[in-house]
C-alpha cells in the first residue's frame, strides 16, 4: 500500500523576472518500511521534494499525497499536525537546542503531543536507548561528538514513531565510522518500526544501505531501482 504518492509533480522557484524549475513532472510511490535514497548532483531536486513530501513547501503542479493528504490542499496548520504526528525530520546540521539537555532535546518533540509526564518519559528512554544514549541524557549538545549529535537528532525525529522519516543528507558532517553506525542504527529502527526512511544523499556509504534508489537529474526521476546491497556500485547515477 502506498503512504506517499506524487504524481506530475512540478516545483518552480521565482528567480528575476523568470522561473527556475527544481522538479519537473515527477511520478513516485512510497510504501510502508521502505528504506530509500534520493541521489543526484545538488541542485538535482532531492531536497526540494523532501521539502514537499515533508509538508514544508508545496507543489506549484500536480500533486503530493502523504498519508491519504494531499500537500497542496493542507492549512498551516493541517500541515504542522501532519509534521508532528507523523512525520520525523534528520538534517546534516542536527539542529539540537544549545541550551536543552539531550533529554529535552528530544522531548522536544512530544510537547505537542498531548502526552503526559510519565508517557513522554518513558518514550523519550526508549528512544535513546534505541540510539545508545541512555548515559548522556544530563549532557549539552556543546559535550557531544558529532555522531552522538546526530543519534540525539535520530532519537528525537523516532521518539513519537512516526510513519515516515526525512533524512536530508544525515552524514554530510560525519567521518566513516559514525555514518555507518548512524546507518545501522536507522536500518534497524527501520525494520523493527516498519518505519519509512527516505534519504536525500550523494554519499555513498549512504547508498549502500538503500533498498531502493532513486536517481535525479534536472528535476526528474532518472532512474529507480529495487536493489540489494552488492549492486549498488552498478547503478546509474
């Protein structure tokens, strides 16, 4: 069953007394557990329809429908409960609050959500227990390595569940050893939860992860591709 379908998608962007076109005619699905990368040069459109998909920006054409919702169609306010029921967010800067603990930084996330102490508590440990952070919850994003920066802002976009994840070059600011283990962590969240990760990403350790590919060029899907992990060094970028 598909959670994400986009269909004649187009995405222009004023630019002087013209347009710049980011996505041009786009047609993908999503389904539940998928585990996805978007690939490409920048400026290709990756982040632009990981916006778009994620209810942060909208469709100049054609539709996005995310969870039975079409994107274009949602208030301001439709789209932030979309976003915070259903919807986690990782970005290559983290994104943490300097002034919040660890703990705080991904309860965060559940202030929103109309949650008590106790529940939110117990979210919020599982959480970091799922990125092995359960001894840093008192520490500062300012006492952290940049891998465990980024396992807060994992547990932080997981602690509510959501049914899709955003990942929008997650391991652009992380040596080998921490990307991998950032993969691996979102690998198994992602078969555990049956949660939806879709990448946006150029790196490779990244790529071969994916269980699907999806190439842009120009604003346009190049190529996708259903793949296991040895294949990943053929494919058409």
């Amino acid at each position: 069953m598909a959670i994400i379908e986009i269909n004649n998608l187009v995405k222009k962007f004023p630019v002087g007394k013209g347009f710049f076109t980011a996505l041009n005619d786009v047609n993908l699905t999503f389904g539940e557990g998928e585990f996805t990368g978007l690939v490409g040069p920048s400026g290709s459109g990756k982040t632009t329809l990981l916006n778009i998909i994620g209810s942060l920006d909208t469709p100049s054409e054609g539709s996005a429908v995310v969870l039975e919702k079409s994107i274009a169609e949602l208030t301001h306010k439709q789209s932030a409960k979309l976003r915070n029921q259903h919807i986690g967010f990782i970005f290559q800067t983290y994104n943490l609050l300097p002034v919040y603990t660890v703990y705080e930084n991904v309860e965060f996330a559940l202030l929103l959500q109309n949650m008590n102490g106790t529940e939110r508590k117990k979210a919020v440990m599982q959480a970091l227990e799922w990125v092995g952070l359960t001894d840093k919850i008192k520490s500062k994003p300012n006492m952290l390595s940049g891998g465990e920066c980024q396992r807060v802002a994992i547990a932080r976009s997981m602690v509510k569940k959501p049914q899709i994840v955003l990942a929008d070059e997650p391991t652009a600011n992380l040596d080998s050893k921490n990307s991998h283990h950032i993969l691996q962590t979102m690998e198994k969240l992602n078969e555990e939860l049956k949660t939806t990760f879709i990448f946006a990403t150029h790196d490779e350790k990244v790529m071969k992860y994916m269980k699907r590919i999806i190439s842009l060029k120009d604003g346009q899907v190049d190529n996708d591709v259903q793949i296991n992990h040895s294949e990943t060094s053929n494919l058409k970028l």
